[in-house]
C-alpha cells in the first residue's frame, strides 16, 4: 500500500494497527461506504457491534470501568485504519466523550456512564455553539433550576449516540451536563447536512431539558479537559486524515495506472507524477506528527509539549488530505467532478476534517505563540 512509513510503533499500536487495518478493509470496501452514504445512520450497526466486542470503545478506558486501561493513544492506529476505509459510525465522538468525561471528573462521578460506554452505549458531545470551531465560548446555560437553555450545533453521530455529553456554562464557569439521549425529544432534534456523507451529524434545541444533579460535572477539571479534548480531537482526526489521504492516493496512483491518453498511459507523464510523490512525502510528514504526538499523549493532563505535538499533527493532516484530494479530482479529469467518483469521497471528507477542531490556520497561530513566545 502506498503511504506506509518506516516508523517505530509500541508493541501496543503495531498489533492494534494490523488488526484495524484488517478489520476495516474487509468490512468497508468502498462499495460498502456508497452503499451506506444515503442510509439513516450512515453505518452498520452490526460492523458496530463488532467494534464492541473488540473492545474498541472502552479501550482508552480504565480496567475499573470495563475498559482496556490502553490509553488514548491506542486509538490513535484504529482511526487511521477508519480512515483509511472511510468507515463511518459513532466511535470517534465515543472514543472523545468517553475522554472527555473521564477527565473532568477522574472516572469518579460517572462510572457507571463510563461504563456504559465500554460496554458499547454510543456517546458523543455537544460541543459547538455556533458553527465555527474555533470558538471556545459556551452560549449554552444549565440554570439554577437544572434545566438546559441553548441549541447545539454539529453534535457527532448523535442520531446513534445513547448518551449525550452538553458543555454548557453555569454562572460564567464550564460545565459537563450528562444527558441520555431519551431525554431530547424528536422535535428538538434536526439532521444537519454535512459535506462528508460518511458522518452524520444533528443540531439539538436543548432548551427545557432537566438534568439531574448528579449528572453535572463542575470544577476546574472541565475547563482542562475540556482544552485536552479539543486537542486530542484534532489528534484523532489527524490519524484519521492520514488513512484517508493514503487511501486516496492508491485510488489515484491505480487510475493513473490504468488511464490512457494520446496512446500513453497517464500515469507516465511527469506532471501527475510529481504531484503524487508530494502527496507521498506530506504522507510521510504526516504520520510521523501523529505518532510522535500518540507518544506524549497520556491519561493526565496535556503539557505543552503534547499540545504543540497535537497541533502540528492537525495541521499537517488537514492539507495533506486537502491536497491529496484536490488532486485526486483534478487527475480523473470531467470524470471527477461526478457524484460517481470515488475521488468525491475523499474531497469531501478532506472539506469537513479541514474544519472539524480547527482548521491549519487555526492550529498555526496558537503554535506561533507555543513556539516563537518561549
């Protein structure tokens, strides 16, 4: 395949790795992924329930809630092995409520939520506002009453999600509202388009919803993992780019292969060639940021160090996917620009993984103050 590097994983992501790999390309050729593109949920629930029994949901998750106790970073192979399949479904959002609860609270104000999600009950968070992602302020208010007021924008997979994770602010400080997702009424619920067809996602009207006391996460721990979160966010999706961006170019290095112009094969003009060892060598760029941030990245809270590393991956990733399938298009000629191309799919989701956590800018101009402010 093309994209692999000569890296040095743990024994850990080595076998987990193989083990995707494996299992998302037997599960999700891409005439699986066209075949659910117009589905309600957008994935197979039994691939799902697979994942589960491998363990994949609670695999970031301590043993004392039924997890793996592996740490976040193994999850970093799986979502590049997701990518490289374009399997959709609901771990990502997961994998990242899952993280998000068990950091603001230690695991010990919602164990049995956490262990939900081990067990394989989909999660997700509501997390945006508005729709940029850049934003970090929080419009969304959990009031003295324990009842929601606000609406929540590109909430992941929530259609599938049993559990919802609401950031909300209370008297101007962050908090967690744990709320199943049984009590958000259909109405409130609205489907929203995305560019990759692969993901789905619902802006939720969250207003009049009661929360129990119980289910609230206060204290400075939110606004920490809140922060870790975002972070490894941009981490998770930055994996995930890299598959998708290696899947991308076999597709295209395949069509060069087999495309004939002029009475020449088109892949032996120079002029495609160079761009297809660009994308190469940003693929090369790219795993190497993603890996070196899987190995800084912990159970605790993130350093700066780890911070930056997440960063440069995000920001990588993102224009290597952009690039890879802005070419991927360009290379198949009228052809590409059709719904029929595989190259749609891979455009597509380079749009919203560009966006999702941040974009390149974004990442940049908090390194500049990381890097250059020392």
């Amino acid at each position: 395949m093309i994209g692999n590097t000569a890296l040095d994983f743990t024994d850990d992501q080595a076998m987990i790795l193989d083990v995707a790999r494996g299992f998302c390309a037997d599960r999700s050729p891409l005439e699986r992924v066209r075949d659910l593109l117009e589905s309600d949920l957008g994935y197979d629930p039994a691939v799902w329930g697979e994942m589960v029994d491998m363990g994949w949901p609670g695999m970031a998750l301590p043993e004392a809630v039924g997890g793996s106790g592996l740490g976040v970073s193994v999850a970093v192979p799986v979502c590049e092995a997701l990518g490289r399949s374009l399997l959709g479904g609901p771990l990502l959002a997961t994998l990242l409520a899952g993280q998000l609860l068990l950091r603001a609270s230690a695991g010990r104000d919602c164990s049995a939520v956490l262990a939900a999600i081990a067990a394989g009950a989909p999660a997700t968070i509501a997390l945006l506002d508005n729709a940029d992602w850049g934003t970090e302020q929080i419009r969304c208010e959990l009031g003295s009453d324990g009842v929601l007021r606000g609406v929540k924008q590109q909430v992941m997979e929530a259609a599938a999600a049993a559990w919802l994770v609401v950031v909300a602010q209370e008297q101007g400080e962050p908090v967690l509202a744990v709320v199943p997702a049984a009590a958000v009424a259909p109405e409130a619920r609205r489907n929203h388009v995305l560019i990759d067809a692969t993901r789905r996602a619902q802006t939720i009207d969250f207003s009049g919803v009661q929360v129990a006391g119980d289910a609230v996460l206060r204290g400075p721990d939110v606004a920490r993992a809140l922060r870790d979160v975002r972070l490894l966010g941009g981490l998770l999706l930055a994996a995930e780019a890299g598959g998708s961006a290696a899947s991308c170019l076999d597709t295209t290095v395949e069509y060069l292969k087999t495309r004939t112009q002029f009475g020449k094969l088109i892949g032996s003009y120079q002029a495609l060639k160079h761009p297809c060892v660009e994308i190469l060598m940003a693929l090369d760029a790219t795993r190497s940021f993603v890996y070196h941030a899987a190995t800084l990245v912990g159970d605790g809270p993130l350093d700066e160090e780890a911070e930056i590393a997440c960063r440069m991956a995000k920001a990588q990733a993102t224009e290597t996917l952009k690039y890879a399938g802005d070419r991927a298009v360009q290379f198949h000629g009228g052809m590409g620009f059709t719904w029929e191309c595989d190259a749609q799919l891979y455009v597509r989701r380079a749009q919203w993984v560009q966006q999702a956590f941040g974009d390149a800018q974004h990442h940049r101009k908090r390194l500049a103050r990381l890097l250059l402010d020392r």
